[in-house]
C-alpha cells in the first residue's frame, strides 16, 4: 500500500521578510468559508462589494476596480498586455529589480521599450523622468511605487499631471506599498495601477488588484475580442486584439461586470481573501494603517541601527514597511538568516542582483507591523549575529526600537 502524507501541517513562522507576511488570522479564517458557483447571486454580490472595497483602497473612483486571479505578477502583465499594442513606445524608469521586470514584461508585449536608470538606493527626481517623457514620447510610462529590492519609494504625485501633458498613460506596480504607504490614485493621475495580496494588505499571494482610469479602459476596450465560443452578433472583434487570451482586461471587465460574461472560473477563496484584506484595512482605517506602517518601519529602522548595523540607500525616501540592512562583514548571510529560522521560526530576506549577499530585507508589513514582532525579530537578531562573531551593542535594538515608541503616543505604539 503506497504511504501517503499526513495533512498539511507548516511549522510555526513569524515572516520578517520582504513579503510573503504573516496573514491577518481574519483573512485565513475568510478563506476556509464554503464555496458557491461563479455565478452565484452570492458570488456576484461579493464581487460587486470587493470591487468597491477596493476603490477606497485605491482612493480611486474607478468603475474597472477588480481583481486578476493569480500572483501580483498576474496584475501587471495583465495591465502591461492589454495597454501596450506592438511597437509602441513604453518609458520605464529603473531604480531596482522590479523596474526591470517592468521592462521585461513590456518587451514580451513587443513594445518598443526605452529604460532610465538610477543607483539602486536611490530614487528619480522628478525632473529626469519629465525630460525622458519629453524626449521618447511614449504611449505609457511604467515606474513601481515601492521596489523591495532596494526598499525604495519613487515619488509619483507629479508624474500623473506630466504624463497627461504629453499623451502618455501611467501606470505603476505598487505591489510592495499599497496599503503601507500613501497611495492617491486619483489625486496622482494614474490610469493603472496594480498591487499584490502578501505585502501590506496582509493576505496571501495569489490576486492582483488592479484599477483603470477611463482613459486605460478606453484603450483595453478598442483592443476588444470576444471569444468565438461566446461571441453574439456585434461583439468586439478587433483585429489588433489583446495577445493574450488569460490577461485580456477587456474580457475579464466583461466577467466583473453587469454581463458576467464567461471569461474563467473566479478564484473564490482568493476573493474571500482579497475582500478580508481590504475590510480590515478599512476597519482600522486607511491612513490609520499607514500611521501604523510608519511606526513599527521607524521601530525597526532605529533598532537596526541601535545594533550599529548600516542602512542600504537613501533612508528618506525608504518604503515604510521594508529596510535593507547591510551585512557586517566577516558575517555570511545566509547563514544568519538560516539560524533565524532553525532557532527563532523567523525569516528574514536577502536581496537580488547586486545586493544579493550584501544586505538583509526586514519586513514590518501588514499583520507583522506590530510592537511584538519587531522586538522579537530585533533581539533574535541580535542573538544570532553574536554568536557569528559580530560586534554589536548589548540590547541597542530593543532599546533603540523602544525609544520610537515611548516618542509615539500609547494608541499608536500597541498597534
């Protein structure tokens, strides 16, 4: 008789790295809840109620607020597929891995993609990102929010207003901020914008939200196919379709909305996620959660320090929910992160490129941006990194991360 595994049974993890977290134990609890039929009055109905959970998340009026069935990955092809025809110019700047995966994405559209680039820690002014729109005119800029990579946020409240001047759509993967970090996508002039579930919303990976403006849905819908097993007389059917038959936004807007009509199977559980992410984070309250971010982020940032550890890139314009430690040397990283894990249950991340090896990723992000959890990460580091021979000061993390909070009021330090 073949032997079979028992039940899934993960061991006991606190996830101090760049994402995947720690998921609110609601949204766990949400996801366990039965399954109905995709077109379920239930079903629909709690469509309809996430996409406008979403909106307030966004700060978005956007009628095409939904989400994309897969990884935050899924959100930005989808976006960068059904905007893009081939050939047509894509600007994107470059201050980390993820603009790169921006550009990667683009030139499978077979885009004609044109890159800027800065130092990774750093970010663009916003003066260089207005000559490059000036000089390539190109139909749409794609820029990430928050790059992990290097745990820098690029500044777009201005981008929008420049990207309208001169024709051009803008789109960002905020995959890594949204829900940590402030986020207009109205006020901004955004057309697109995506995100993931397992950074500071929360949840898990595996759905994308996604928003378009109307000038973005103006665009998906002139690159409209309707499928030929579904297709009625005067349905789309242009001949420069969308090549992609997944990530067409033309026809998963027609399954969100009021002709739910057939494109796949919703992911239920995921949508059950996706909806608990978004109520949580609007029962605390937006800028609340924020606020929050920013306190246990300074925590650990100040804690880092405390241990006389270095920072990795320009601290002011850092991510709330991420910091990039450089590794002391003599110190193998891997293995500090491996201890972490055996001994403490926590994880911690290196980075890409030419950061990998060279710094550690803590995460304070969404369930984990909480007092326990970054005092907890900071004395286990601690621990580890003397027993690997580094020089660093007796309880300065947990003490320097307790300063930040005795500066912070009493409601703001217990989140």
């Amino acid at each position: 008789m073949t032997h079979l595994p028992g039940p899934i049974d993960p061991p006991a993890r606190l996830l101090m790295g760049p994402g995947p977290i720690s998921a609110y134990p609601s949204v766990l609890r949400a996801m366990g809840a039965p399954l109905v039929g995709q077109y379920d009055p239930f079903m629909t109905a709690t469509m309809t109620e996430t996409q406008e959970l979403y909106r307030q998340v966004w700060r978005t009026r956007n009628d095409a607020t939904l989400l994309i069935d897969g990884t935050s990955r899924a959100g930005i092809e989808a976006a960068i597929l059904s905007l893009v025809r081939p050939g047509q110019r894509v600007l994107v700047p470059i201050f980390g891995r993820f603009g790169h995966l921006l550009k990667e994405i683009a030139e499978r559209a077979l885009a004609e993609v044109h890159t800027i680039d800065v130092p990774w820690g750093e970010v663009f002014p916003v003066s260089m990102i207005r000559e490059a729109i000036e000089r390539m005119k190109p139909h749409l800029v794609a820029c990430v929010q928050g790059d992990t990579s290097t745990t820098m946020l690029q500044p777009l409240e201005e981008i929008g207003e420049i990207c309208r001047a001169h024709g051009a759509l803008f789109y960002t993967d905020a995959t890594a901020s949204l829900g940590g970090n402030p986020f207009e996508m109205d006020a901004w002039g955004l057309d697109a914008a995506t995100a993931g579930l397992q950074k500071c919303l929360g949840g898990p990976s595996g759905s994308a939200p996604i928003s378009l403006s109307d000038r973005a849905v103006e665009v998906v819908r002139s690159r409209a196919r309707v499928e030929a097993g579904i297709r009625e007389e005067g349905d789309a059917e242009a001949s420069d379709f969308i090549r992609s038959n997944y990530f067409d936004l033309a026809m998963i807007l027609d399954y969100w909305g009021p002709r739910r009509l057939n494109h796949h199977t919703e992911a239920t559980t995921m949508l059950y996620g996706a909806r608990e992410c978004a109520r949580v984070l609007l029962l605390e309250g937006r800028d609340e959660v924020i606020a929050r971010h920013r306190l246990h982020g300074d925590a650990m940032l100040a804690g880092v320090e405390g241990l006389g550890l270095r920072v990795f890139g320009d601290v002011a314009h850092k991510m709330t929910n991420v910091v990039a430690v450089e590794i002391p040397d003599g110190v193998v990283g891997d293995a500090v992160r491996a201890e972490l894990l055996d001994d403490f249950g926590i994880e911690i991340g290196t980075s890409f490129g030419p950061l990998h090896g060279r710094v550690w990723r803590i995460g304070t992000m969404g369930y984990n941006a909480r007092k326990d959890a970054v005092l907890t990460t900071l004395a286990a580091l601690e621990t580890v990194l003397r027993r690997h021979g580094a020089s660093v000061a007796a309880g300065g993390g947990v003490e320097a991360a307790q300063g930040v909070y005795g500066a912070a009021t009493p409601a703001g330090a217990a989140g």
